[in-house]
C-alpha cells in the first residue's frame, strides 16, 4: 500500500504539478481539514515506518498547498520536528532505544553523515532550480515505491 501511494504521489507530481503549480487545490476550511486529514496520516505513516512523513509531506505541501517545492521543503522540516519528537517519545517508552545502543557506530556515522547532508543541501538549495528538485524528488518516490514494492514482495 505504502508502494502505491509513493508512486501515485510521484505521479501527481509528474503530470499534475504543472497545469496548477502555485495553486492550491483547496482553500479555506476545506484546505483546512484536508491538512488536518494529510497530517493523521502522514503522521501515522511516519510512525509506523519510523521516518519524518518529509517524502509525503513535501507533496502534499506542493500539491495540495500550492507551496514551492524549496519552501515546502524547508515547512517539512518545521512540521517533522514534532512528528519525530512524538516518535522518538513512544520509542523511548516501549525501550526500542536498546538497538541504538546496539548500533551506537552506525547511528553516530549516519548521524555526521545526515548534519553534513543538510548543510550542503542547505547550501545548493540558492543554487539548484525548482524545476530540477520537483522531478528529482518524483524520481525518488518512484525509486522508494520500487524498493518498497521489493521488500514486500520478499518477506510476502
């Protein structure tokens, strides 16, 4: 299911995101309630899969919200802060901690490796076009459903 609603939302991007782009779809209350909506399950998603909701939330920002794709990746991270504050929350509760200290090299690897990543993607974001980001981040969610497919299929 999470397959086909990354490849979906990768193909709204590709075909949709044009004939609208800086448009919302809704506005008002109904915009209001369909972000309500978006987060619970956005939120339930990232909860589930253990992420931060940013491959399905920077779509639903773009698409539904009309935002550019460099603003709604930046809100992103404002709105996955708290997603992950709960997350990391519940984890803590039910002690799903004990694998970090298990992997305590590779947590603080991909830790340095993620800082390093969003400084320099906090640098080329004045320097890479919108029009490069929006078809990237499609071809990302494709590639995600793909892998995701895959997994799926393997442990049936």
């Amino acid at each position: 299911m999470i397959a086909a609603l990354l490849a979906l939302i990768a193909l709204v991007l590709i075909v949709g995101h044009g004939a609208r782009a800086g448009e919302p779809v809704l506005t008002g209350v109904a915009q209001a309630l369909a972000g309500v909506v978006a987060g619970l399950g956005i939120g339930i998603v990232a909860s589930l899969l253990g992420v931060a909701g940013g491959e399905l939330l920077i779509p639903t920002l773009v698409v539904l919200f009309g935002a550019d794709v460099k603003l709604a990746g930046s809100l992103s991270l404002a709105v996955s802060l708290p997603t992950m504050l709960v997350g990391l929350a519940r984890y803590r509760q039910d002690r799903s901690f004990a694998t970090l200290g298990r992997e305590r090299a590779f947590v603080l690897v991909m830790a340095a490796g993620s800082v390093l990543g969003a400084f320099a993607g906090g640098l080329l974001l004045g320097v890479v076009p919108a029009a490069v980001l929006l078809p990237a981040l499609a071809l990302i969610l494709l590639v995600s459903a793909w892998k995701v497919w895959g997994h799926a299929a393997r442990d049936g």
